[in-house]
C-alpha cells in the first residue's frame, strides 16, 4: 500500500510539473470532431483499459462526404484467475480526407493502471502508443507546396490519466517525435505533423443518486509547439448531464458555431450523434457537420452512467 501511494503521488507531481511547464500544424488524427467524446483513447493512450468492459466502436462523419471515420478498441486485460489485472490494451484505425489528400493509420496503445487505494476507487495509469499514419496526396490538387507522392509517418503518444468516482484529469503528448520539415515534407503541407500536447479535466456533481442525475463540467486543452503561447486561444469548455444510461452535452469552441452530442446506453451497445453547425444564419448540408457513433461493450452490464468511469 506504501509503495501505491508513494508512486501515487509521484506521479501526480509530474502531471502538475509538466502543467506548470505548459501553461501554457495538425495532429493525426484531426477529425471526426467528435473524437474527444466518443474516441478519447486517440488523445490520450492512458485512457485505455480505465472502464470494466471491453469497448469496440466505429464513428463516422455522414450526410454529404462522409470523408472521414475512426474504429477503435480497448480493454483492460485479465489475470490467470479471471479478475482484472493492471494491464490495458487498445488499437484504433482511421481515415480522413482533407483538402489536398487523404490521410490513413493505425495505432496500438497499451496502459498500466495503479489503484490508489485498496478499493480499487481511485487510480492512475500511465500508457504509450506506437501509430503510423500514412498520407496519400490528390492528384488534382498537387502543387509546389505538397508533395507528389504518398508518405509514411511513424510516431507515438504518452500520457497519464487519473480517473475516479467524481474527478478525472488526463495529460497526453500525441505524436511525440512530430515531423522534420524538409523540401519533401514543408510545414504547410497535409503530410506534416506536429507534437501536440492535450490536457483534460472534470468533475461529476451528483444532483439525484436515485435517478443517476450527473453533471459534468469539463475542460480540453490542446496545444502544439506554435501555440503554447496561446493559450488562453485554445481552452474549450464541455458540459454533460447525465440521465441514468443517457447523456446530453455540448462544448464552446467558439461563438459562431454551436455544438450538442448525446449517447444512449443500452445493455450491450451504445449510440450517440453528433452535431456541430453554425450559430446563426442558413443551415445546409455544407455548414453541418453530423457524425454518428456506434459501439458495444462486452463484459459488465447493466451499468448506469453514474457508474462509468468516463473521459
């Protein structure tokens, strides 16, 4: 027990350190928008294996271009004796078209979590992941800029994630090593990648145990090695309300668009929707963005929300 707690704590003052050191070009993958809520594992390899089931699901952008998609899985690994043990593993797959091409990757995550107390209540895990992300360039839209032929870009992430019954914090570095800029790979175009640093953080307020009414306000940092001193730029507020084996959220962005997502459990597999579109003005398939995610739990079951360790 000793030894949790003094690991416990150590680890808990390197997140606040490197917080400290942070206050202060595009990761991969940048969309669906919705990665965040429905694919936290994709920001940080930490989260993996930090829910009592086995988690496959697929989410894709729809309507007009259904130009980009995500599946992942995860699970926390069990011991000879069938009770969890201190290991997560993960993987997730992913295609997104962007302007001048398309990008498409893999990546394998694997986590190690350390309970905190003998309740197994409050723990902390730290993870890594190896990805590789390859980009394929449009014909049509070659230019001095891009270059003429496909490029394979291997990186990892690190991160720590503390998660509990009320509070939950993560720190992540996603593509660790970045992109070299070259006259084959410039900044400006599709194929470069730089280190992005995310930080997420929230707290569940119970207003009704009986009815497993929770609020979750919550808060996305995400910066790369330009817009460290930006800061202030980049704070993104969420906000869920959870409803037994139902949730209702949105986040700020910025004023001119609105955002609202919900997810409905049922007993083996979840769906949830996803909207993003202008706040004011004339709504059409070019200004909405609708992504949709379905997935399935295998394992525990008939779980509320409440009970969820979620990111």
């Amino acid at each position: 027990m000793w030894f949790r707690t003094i690991v416990g704590k150590s680890v808990l003052t390197l997140v606040g350190l490197i917080l400290t050191l942070l206050v202060g070009a595009q990761d991969v993958p940048s969309t669906p928008l919705s990665i965040p809520v429905y694919n936290p594992m994709a920001l940080n390899p930490a989260f993996v294996g930090s829910k009592d089931f086995t988690n496959i699901s697929l989410t894709s952008k729809v309507l007009k271009n259904p130009d980009s998609q995500i599946i992942n899985f995860h699970k926390r690994l069990n011991s000879s004796n069938g009770i969890f043990s201190n290991f997560g593993f993960g993987a997730y797959a992913f295609q997104e078209q962007l302007d001048r091409s398309w990008n498409t990757g893999l990546a394998f995550a694997g986590s190690y979590h350390i309970a905190l107390d003998d309740a197994n209540i409050h723990n902390i895990s730290v993870g890594s992941s190896l990805k590789g992300f390859l980009n394929i360039p449009k014909k049509e839209h070659e230019s001095v800029s891009d270059t003429s032929v496909s490029i394979f870009n291997p990186n990892m992430d690190v991160g720590v994630y503390y998660y509990g019954p009320t509070a939950f914090a993560g720190l992540s570095v996603t593509s660790l090593f970045g992109t070299s800029a070259s006259d084959e790979v410039p900044v400006e175009s599709d194929a470069y990648v730089s280190r992005e640093y995310h930080f997420y953080g929230g707290y569940k307020f119970l207003l009704n145990r009986s009815n497993s009414i929770v609020l979750e306000p919550s808060l996305l940092i995400s910066l790369n090695d330009s817009t460290i001193s930006e800061t202030h730029k980049h704070l993104v507020p969420y906000l869920k309300l959870y409803l037994q084996n139902f949730y209702i959220g949105t986040y700020v962005k910025s004023f001119d668009v609105f955002a609202l997502f919900f997810q409905y459990q049922f007993p083996r597999f979840y769906t949830g929707v996803f909207l993003e579109f202008p706040s004011s003005g004339f709504l059409n398939d070019d200004n909405i963005i609708f992504e949709v995610s379905l997935g399935v739990n295998l394992g525990k079951r008939g779980h509320t929300f409440l009970q969820y360790r979620h990111w």
